[in-house]
C-alpha cells in the first residue's frame, strides 16, 4: 500500500485522473477531503467531500485528526482527516490524496514515504480555458486561483515527480507507472 499525493492547479484535472484510475484499477482508493466550502451543484456530502463548518473543521485539527491541512485561495478550509489513511491500509488498498501545494508539504514532512506527484496542465492558457469552462467560480475566484497556479508551478520541483496532463488516459498511465516503479524500489 503506498498513499500517493497528486498536486497542482486548481483546472488541471486531478479530479478526472483519480476518477480514471478508480475506474481502472481496483487496488486504489481515494481520500475524501474535508472541506468548509459549500458543495457544487451534484457533490455528495461523504462522496465528493467531507462538509463541514469553520468550528468542525478547527476541532478536527486541534484533536490531531488531521494528516494534513490547509486554508486556499485565502477563503476555505481543506484537508485530510487521518481516518482516510486508515481505512485504506485496512483495504490493502494504494491511497490517493487529491490535495494543494500546502497540503503536499505537510505530507511530505509527516510521511517521507509518500509518493508526491505534480500535475502541470499542457500550458497556463489551457488551465484558465479549464477553469473558466468548469462555470463554477466567479471572475474573482478564477483571478484568485490562476494567482495561486502561477505560485504553485513554480514550486513544482518540490515533487518527486512531474507529470503533464495533455491527454487524461496518458497521463493516469504515467501516474500508475510511476507508483509501480516507487513500490519496486521499496
């Protein structure tokens, strides 16, 4: 079982490549983050993510419940809660985290044994088209999360490994190919 970090730009599709894998392989399994940002249309509470308020979600970190966490785009809570790691060891299962720049820090320091992935989108005007397509922030909140993608591509040398996400399919083989060449050198 190796938990797996994917990061990058809000856009990038980490979302569509978890779902591939998910779709395609049986040995993986992804944590569902705890957020205070109100759901989109169609999300599930338990499903998509981990609803909860400002005061849940602070308890959860002042309890130690949390693998990781972080404030983005300076407005909502997100993070790990340290169950979704233990859930997935009891599966056997790999364990993908979904998460930002600042969370794949904290998991970097907390489990160096982590696998740390950053997707970059094929170029920074595809990833605003991706955003702006998505119809699911206002012109501020797009603004705020290119701001945030330009910062965290410049530090996506932190990771161990880089990956372009021109083509879905490419990609999540290159994700899987990466993961089992991580487990052969254990």
């Amino acid at each position: 079982m190796s938990l797996i970090v994917l990061a990058g730009p809000a856009g990038v599709g980490k979302g569509s490549i978890v779902r591939w894998i998910l779709e395609n392989r049986n040995d993986f399994t992804v944590s569902v983050s705890a957020t205070t940002r109100d759901p989109r249309p169609g999300e599930v509470d338990g499903v998509h993510y981990h609803f909860v308020t400002n005061d849940q979600f602070e308890n959860l970190m002042a309890e130690g419940r949390m693998l990781e966490w972080a404030k983005v785009h300076g407005a909502n809570y997100y993070g790990t809660m340290r169950a979704e790691l233990e859930r997935a060891e009891a599966e056997d299962k790999h364990l993908l985290l979904e998460i930002d720049l600042q969370g794949a820090r904290q998991v970097a320091h907390l489990m160096p044994n982590a696998i740390q992935i950053f997707i970059h989108p094929p170029s920074f005007e595809e990833l605003e088209r991706r955003l702006r397509s998505r119809a699911t922030e206002t012109e501020s909140q797009i603004q705020t999360r290119l701001e945030t993608a330009r910062m965290e591509l410049a530090n996506a040398g932190e990771f161990q490994y880089q990956v372009i996400n021109e083509n879905l399919e490419q990609c999540a083989l290159e994700i899987l190919g990466l993961v089992r060449s991580h487990e052969g050198q254990k």
